[in-house]
C-alpha cells in the first residue's frame, strides 16, 4: 500500500512537470504567433532569453515524461513481485 501512495505522488510530481513545461511551451507559440500577425512586439525573444525559453519547457516535458515512464514501469514491476 505504501508503495502505490509514494508512486502516485510520484507520477503526479511528474505529470505536473510535463504540463508546466506544455504550457509554457504554448505560452511562447501563441505569443509569437501574435507577434508574427498583429506586429505587436510584446516579447522581443533574442539571445540568451531565445535559448532559455526555447530549451526550458522542453527541458521539463522530457524529464516529465521520462520520469512518469520510468516510474510506472517500477510501478508494474513491483505490481507483478508482489502479485
């Protein structure tokens, strides 16, 4: 019992990192899809802020997703012992 509490705090630990990342990344599309059209300049994206919010957000998705993978195989693995 123990085990599937600490995994599903795990998961959800994860699941968050991978949305937070999926949000930010949809931040970014949707501010330079609005720079793109309208020419507002709300965001000027150059340099150091370019790569930072271009490998940041996908930076969490992967380590999210490798995580909560990584966790449910133990999950299952640790399921199938004990069965």
């Amino acid at each position: 019992m123990a085990q599937k509490s600490a995994s599903s705090k795990l998961k959800s630990i994860f699941n968050t990192t991978f949305m937070l990342g999926f949000i930010l990344l949809f931040i970014k599309l949707t501010l330079l899809v609005v720079n793109h059209f309208f020419r507002l300049d709300l965001l000027a994206f150059t340099g150091v802020a370019n790569f930072v919010s271009t490998v940041v957000p996908i930076a969490l998705m992967v380590i999210g997703a490798i995580g909560w993978e990584m966790n449910t195989d133990n999950y299952e693995r640790l399921k199938n012992y004990h069965d």
